[in-house]
C-alpha cells in the first residue's frame, strides 16, 4: 500500500522553533505568532573551504499585517557570527511573545 503523502511542509527548528532559509535571510519563529525574527547575513568569511556567515542582522518583526513596513521593525542589531545572532535572536523573540 502507497504511504500516505505529508499535507505540511516540515522545516528544521531551532529550539522548538521553525527556521526558513530564503537566499541569505533566516527566518525563525512561528508566523501565527504576533512576532517573527528575520536575520539577514550580512558578509561571509571562508573558513576551512566553508562560507560562514560573519555580520548578521537580527531584526524583531510583527506580523500583524495591518501594520506598514516601518511599524513591523520592533528591534534591530548587528551581531558578529550566526551563533551570537540566534542566541539574541531567541530571547527577544521569548521575551516579546511573552509580554504579548
């Protein structure tokens, strides 16, 4: 008998959390959710014949779509290395989830 097809789309997951890669954006959260991390590389070093993203940017974003462009930027920064980037990343999206 044929194994029934998957109706929805599995992403990988950063702590419990789906990520989407699309070109040199991540995004990272849930889009149901009020709030959406977007981290856009920014530079890339080679490292051992490897492309690893160097300047980051970590951008909280609403998803409310009523909101213009400018409204949905809650909080921006530039960090240094992907690691540095998802660790901030996660607590301001825990953070303001939780206020909401």
């Amino acid at each position: 008998m044929a194994e029934a097809k998957k109706t929805a789309q599995e992403f990988s997951t950063y702590k419990g959390r789906p990520l989407v890669r699309c070109g040199d954006e991540i995004y990272y959260g849930n889009m149901s959710e009020p709030y959406v991390i977007r981290l856009q590389v920014k530079s890339k070093n080679e490292v051992k014949g490897l492309q690893v993203a160097d300047k980051v940017t970590v951008q909280l974003l609403a998803t409310d779509p009523d909101l213009s462009p400018r409204k949905k930027l809650v909080k921006s920064s530039e960090k240094h290395g992907l690691f540095v980037a998802m660790d901030i990343a996660d607590i301001w999206l825990e953070r303001a989830l939780a206020n909401n």
